[in-house]
C-alpha cells in the first residue's frame, strides 16, 4: 500500500475500526489528516476527520466498558478474599450457616 495514498490509509482505517483494532485505525487517520488536513483529496461520504471523530467516541465506549469489565472482575476478587478470611478466622460452619439462613 501507498503510504501517502489517503483514501487507502481510510479504508484501511475503516477496516481496523471493524476488526476493533481501534490504535491501528487512530493511526491511518492521523496518517491520512496529516497528508491531506483540509480532506480534499477523499472523495467520499464521510470524511476521514468524521471518522476521526467516531473513532475516538468509540475508544471513549471501549474504555468505559473495560473499565466497568475489570471493576467487576475486582469487585468479586475482594469479595471472595473477604469470604475467604471469614472462613479461615471462624471455620467453614459460621460460613455455611449464614448461607443457609
């Protein structure tokens, strides 16, 4: 591929943007706007600083959604590190009564 060819660094970006490789996307874009800044070379519906655009609304999306992915994955280690040492510090049947209650 050109890497000077702004229309194929957009659809290459495009690409990524689906394959949700969003830093390779974010690359071709700033790639693309920095040979052709005021978009006149790319004659297509959506310019690539719309794309731009969406695409970091998008990594905005992804990170809030791994952030409340992990904050639960921690959640549930603090949790069960908190079940863990009551069950070490009063024995298991303390434990199994307060379920069953």
């Amino acid at each position: 591929m050109d890497s000077k060819n702004v229309k194929a660094l957009y659809r290459r970006a495009q690409a990524y943007i689906q394959l949700v490789d969003l830093d390779l996307a974010e690359l071709d874009i700033k790639k693309a706007l920095e040979i052709d800044p005021d978009n006149r070379l790319l004659f297509d519906a959506r310019d690539v600083k719309l794309e731009y655009k969406l695409l970091r609304e998008k990594v905005k999306e992804y990170n809030k959604k791994d952030a409340e992915f992990y904050g639960n994955i921690f959640a549930k280690m603090n949790k069960l590190e908190h079940l863990e040492t009551a069950v070490s510090r009063d024995g298991i049947f303390p434990f199994l009564e307060r379920l069953t209650n």
